[in-house]
C-alpha cells in the first residue's frame, strides 16, 4: 500500500463487526462501544444475534453482529447503513450485505474465506462480492485467524483458545482506522478479566498486535477521525436499556426509602435485570429466581402486600403466564412493576430479536375490566428514568405498573450522564400514615385527590392491616361482595384511579412546525430512528411535527388536545398498528395513517422519509 494514510475528519460513522456466534463479536463490539464513549463521542449501539444458541459455523443462521454508530453529537440510532463492516466469514457478508454502502469499507479474514467457507454460507462461485452486486467496496483483505496464531505462538496456548482471541485482532484494526486510543481498550480489559492475568495478557497482546498491523501495512488509503465535543459537566458513560432499568428501580426504592424484592424468572432479552438486581445487596434489593413465571410475580406481590416495593421482569410469553397474578395486583390494589422487554411473536416466536407487538397485552391481557398504568420507555438510557416513574407511580398510586421495553433498547447501549438524584422528585408512598380523615377507618377508605387506598400491612402502624384478596371487596370495609350496586362501583372506581393518574405525569410535548398539518407519532423504543426521520423530511423542505409516547395508560391529559390540531396523522409502530388503534379508541374522528413494520429488526429512517413523504404528497 502507499505509505501516505490520509486522516480524514467525520461527524459519524457506523461500524458493523460480524461473524459466527462462538467469534466474540458481542465482545468485541461492546468494548469498542465503551471506549469510544470514554473517548467523548456518543454512542448508539446495536447487538444483533441469532435465536440459535449455536447454529453450525459458518452458516447464514449462525451470524451474530454488532453495529455501533459514533458521532460528535445527537446520536439517536445505531445507523440505517455501514461504513465499515468487519466480515469474519462469508457468511458475515452476505447476511449484512443489505447493510452496506455503495463504497464501505469492508475488512474480512482471508483465512475464512476459502472455497469451503463460501459452500457454506451458499455463494456459488470464488468471489462473493461480485456476487452480492458489491463492486465498488474498498475491500481490505487481512489473514486475522493466521495473524492472531502467529501473535499468541509463544503464550502456550492451544489452537482453540487462541482462536477465540481473533475478535481482538479485529478490535484493534478497527481502533487503527478510526484513530480510537488503545491504551483505553487495553484498560477494559485489565479491568473485565482481573481475575483472569493470563487472559488479560493474551487479548491485550493481541489487540495491540492487529493495531499495530493496520498501521504499519497502511491497509486503507485514508483512517477516520471523529473528534469528541466537550461535554456538559458531569460523569459519563455508556449504558444499555436493561443495565439502565435496573438502576432505575434502585433509584426509586433508594427515593421512597423502601425496600425492593424482585420475583422473577429467567427469559430473554429480561434476564439482565436479574443478574444486575442479585448483585445489589449494598441497596438492600433482595432478587429471587423463581422457578416460573408465574412464581415470580405472586412472590412480587407477596412483598407487596408485606410493605415492601414488588417487581417482576419477563418478556412477552411470560407476562402471558403472569396475567391472572396481575389480575390479582389490580383487584387488590398493591403496588407493583411489572417490566416486559418485548421480543418478537408469538409465541417462542424471535426470542433474540425486537417487536412493539405486546402492547394490547399490557393493556388488556386479563379478565374482567382490570386497568393498570403502563410506560413504554423512549431509549436505553430513558430505561432508567422510565423504571423510576413506574415505582414512583406504582408507590404513590398503589397500582401495578407495567413498564414496556423492547430487545433493541435492551440490548442497546448509549451514552449516559449519570443523573443527580437530588434533582428527581420525593416518592411519597401512600402509606396508611397518611390517612389524616376524621371518618373512622375502614380498609377501602381511599385518598380524595387520587382515589387510592391507603397502604397498610402487617407490621405496620399499630391497629391497622390489608383486608385483600381476589374476590370482589366492599367498597368501604373491603369485606367479601357479590352486590351488583357494589361491584359497579369498584369497577368503576379502579379505573377512575388510573384516570386520575393523568394528572401527574408530564404532559404530551410536540416538535416542529406550528403551521404543520402532518404529525408524525410514536410510542416507546422507536423515538430515536422517528426522532431523524422526521428531522429528514423537514430538512426536504415538507412542515411536520413529532411526538412520541411515553405515557400509555392513562394517555397524557393534552393528548386530545395536540391530536386535533393535525389533518393528517402518521403513527408508525412495531406492530399491526396496536397503538393506532389505541388512540382511535380514545379519540373518535382522527385521520391516522398507519406505518407497521414487524422484521424483528430496528426501523431504517430512510425507509420512515420516503413512505412518510409518499403519505404526505399524496393528501397534498
């Protein structure tokens, strides 16, 4: 090569490390990600794996990725297209050939890609860029399995275990050409494997090793530099939505100063907050896996009704299972926060991969009319402040809150500033403390302003107990009722209740033109793809507006309000169009025009820009 690299300056670039699902691309794509937020860039990540707990390698069922989009500012997806893909197969390749440019860089292990290599992952002849119609690539050929032997010959380590070092081979080219500070990665490492010497000096070494290759062959005519903007003041760092959800429930126990018990059992994309929570015993959390779902969520509700904070994670098919416990929450009224990371359906359906489609589940997935507050979370770091809201609701309401998330959020990561709490509002829990009535007290005495009762439970204030169970209650002294008047009434005043809740959540905020006649709306995961995709059209030139839904049940108290300045109406979801039909449902007479796409992968914005301008023109 010419030994004349030109560095060159971006604003952003998309990274996309592929390969089989044993080649540590999650690894390897998770530390690029942490050191590039240490370095001050933002950060917006996307791990992509297959359902599959080990397909057979090399095969097209068996690609496991990780994309990762870096930039100056106003990072809000992980990018729709790649700059630069790391290719340890060819099955990598043509799996993510959809996900390339015209001109991406593509940097791919020679060594993988033999005539065999290519049988597998189905190409039919010896040039698989020809074969995907990808001829303008910059192809940077590097012999990554030989080069990662030939870097690891003298540590005494046999083939297998070196080969599992390639993935910091492929790191350190990819540090190289994006001008990334090794000395950083080198100290993730120290500090992820510090029980671990020898595997500490084996990836280091390694990583150093395929750095130094790239820029001593100059493998490319040009490395890329993204300089990082001076940050407002505070600490950093990079988190992903289940990490950000779990110290979201910390925070709101730590607030209302109660103690939490998690009930939950293992499921994917859930389990990360159970592995975090079972951690915190310095918060005083308590975590039990149970031995199914439904076990989860009764000893949740269990230590609600004992005065403590009761959470429960799943995913779809197990908050199916726990819907009559639910049932339970609600007809007791004890505070509870149900998270479901949503994945696709139904069914097992793409346990690794993202959907919007659980939403008429939380909504209505339990007999009778049994409403419950529900949050769908905007991001992963809004994971956090949208965990905290479900406690502080849940507490002050003495309601079950389910918390909406999603795979991608989950899994995703971005830059955080770690909040100051002291900037967050009290969680006072409605304790039966609180009760100041002259009435004499009776277990279903409930406060004036939010229509909820009062918290008691055994060893609590002196004289004074729950009087709960699943069978109707009486209005007042929550004895058992069959009468008709009665049941009416609590019908109608459980969800009265959530109603009210409307009144003290933020209100809906909308951006954009003020004269648009076109508001473009979503709900959860999606905002950040929504949120450039809308900035896309008005750069086009067209009026819109956004806004994206955070509240669910209840619907913010303006949403009618902001609904009727708009003719036109775009609600783009990751589902059949359960919201859409949602706001029909509570607001008669608005022209919605529906976006649904169900991939089990993230929105592309430009795809959102061109079918949102096409709905745009053709009511024009």
């Amino acid at each position: 090569m010419d030994h004349t690299t030109v560095v060159k300056d971006l604003t952003q670039v998309t990274i996309r490390l592929s390969g089989d699902s044993g080649d540590g691309m999650q690894h390897s794509g998770t530390l690029f990600s942490t050191l590039s937020a240490i370095f001050g860039n933002e950060i917006a990540t996307f791990p992509d794996f297959p359902s599959e707990i080990r397909a057979p390698q090399g095969t097209l069922s068996g690609v496991s990725g990780f994309q990762v989009r870096i930039g100056k500012k106003n990072i809000h997806t992980a990018g729709d297209l790649t700059d630069v893909l790391i290719a340890m197969n060819p099955a990598a390749l043509k799996v993510n050939a959809h996900h390339l440019r015209k001109d991406s860089i593509v940097i791919f292990d020679t060594d993988s890609f033999k005539k065999r290599d290519l049988e597998k992952a189905d190409f039919t002849t010896d040039d698989p860029f020809a074969e995907i119609g990808m001829n303008e690539l910059q192809l940077v050929p590097v012999p990554i399995t030989t080069m990662t032997q030939e870097s690891l010959i003298d540590m005494g380590l046999n083939n297998k275990a070196i080969l599992r070092s390639k993935n910091m081979f492929a790191l350190g080219l990819v540090c190289w050409l994006l001008n990334r500070p090794v000395e950083i990665a080198d100290k993730l490492l120290e500090k992820k494997f510090s029980k671990k010497p020898k595997l500490v000096e084996t990836n280091i070494k390694v990583l150093n090793d395929g750095y130094n290759y790239g820029n001593n062959r100059h493998l490319t005519v040009s490395t890329y530099r993204i300089e990082a903007l001076e940050p407002e003041k505070g600490f950093y760092t990079d988190i992903n939505g289940n990490l950000a959800t779990a110290y979201g429930l910390i925070a709101g126990a730590e607030k209302a100063n109660i103690d939490m018990l998690l009930g939950s059992y293992p499921i994917t994309p859930a389990t990360d907050i159970l592995h975090e929570l079972a951690k915190r015993k310095d918060f005083g959390i308590k975590a039990l896996q149970m031995e199914d779902e439904i076990a989860g969520i009764c000893a949740a509700l269990g230590a609600s009704f004992a005065g403590q904070l009761g959470v429960t994670t799943t995913s779809g098919p197990g908050l199916a299972l726990k819907g009559e416990a639910l049932g339970l929450a609600i007809m007791t009224e004890l505070p509870l926060v149900v998270i479901n990371v949503q994945r696709g359906g139904p069914s097992t359906g793409m346990p690794t991969k993202s959907e919007q489609s659980d939403l008429n589940q939380a909504l209505y997935g339990r007999n009778g009319e049994s409403p419950a507050v529900v949050i769908a979370a905007l991001s992963p770091t809004d994971c956090f402040d949208s965990a905290f809201w479900a406690t502080k609701l849940a507490l002050e309401h003495i309601t079950p809150v389910v918390l909406l998330t999603d795979g991608y959020i989950a899994n995703g990561s971005s830059s955080w500033k770690i909040p100051n709490m002291s900037e967050y509002p009290d969680i006072k829990p409605n304790y039966v403390e609180n009760y100041k009535g002259e009435e004499e007290w009776m277990p279903y005495i409930r406060n004036e302003e939010t229509k909820a009762r009062y918290w008691a439970f055994p060893g609590g204030k002196k004289g004074y107990a729950h009087r709960v169970g699943g069978l109707e209650k009486d209005a007042e002294t929550g004895g058992i009722s069959s009468e008709g008047d009665n049941h009416q009434l609590m019908v109608e005043t459980r969800q009265e209740k959530i109603d009210i809740i409307a009144n003290y959540i933020p209100e809906l905020e909308v951006i954009g033109d003020e004269d648009a006649e076109t508001l473009i709306v979503g709900w959860g995961g999606t905002f950040g793809h929504l949120l450039e995709a809308y900035r896309g059209i008005r750069e086009q030139g067209h009026k819109v507006a956004f806004t994206q839904f955070k509240f669910i049940s209840p619907l913010p108290k303006n949403t009618e309000e902001v609904m009727r300045k708009y003719s036109r109406i775009i609600v783009a979801e990751q589902n059949l169009g359960q919201f859409a039909n949602y706001l029909n449902s509570k607001i008669e007479g608005l022209n919605i025009h529906k976006y649904n796409r169900i991939t089990g992968q993230p929105f592309l914005v430009w795809q959102l820009i061109e079918e949102f301008i096409n709905i745009i023109e053709e009511e024009a």
